[in-house]
C-alpha cells in the first residue's frame, strides 16, 4: 500500500475496555496511538453501549484527532 493510502485510512470500528467481552484497549492508549501515529479521525464502536463516548471524545480530540462516536448494536 502507497504512503498516501496510509495516511487516509482510519479504524471505524475500534472495541474499548468498556466493550464486554470484545476489546480490552483503554482509552489512554488510543489516545496515545493516535498521537503517535498522527490519525486524522478514529472511531469507537463499542458493542451495547455508549458507557465511554464521552472519555473518549474528549481525550482522543485533545491528541488532535476527530473522534467518531458510534455503537453495534445486534437485533434479534
């Protein structure tokens, strides 16, 4: 993949800790990634619930990237 491809990929669907059973990464750690590695926006996608919307969306905005708040939620 180009170095331009690269650079305008961003991960949509990112489990957090507060995604029973599916994720494991803290937050600060996706903080500290994004500033890292200079991401343009990142996506959280926990299953079930919104519990760390807000932790998120405050601490990943501050590392200069946009976050993007969003839920998978299953239908039965």
């Amino acid at each position: 993949m180009a170095e331009s491809q690269v650079k305008i990929f961003n991960h949509l669907k990112i489990h957090s800790q507060y995604s029973i059973c599916e994720g494991a990464i803290k937050i600060d750690d996706l903080k500290e990634f994004s500033k890292k590695n200079k991401l343009r926006a990142l996506g959280l996608c926990d299953t079930s619930n919104l519990c760390g919307a807000l932790e998120f969306a405050e601490k990943i905005s501050k590392s200069g990237t946009q976050p993007i708040i969003g839920t998978q939620i299953k239908f039965k």
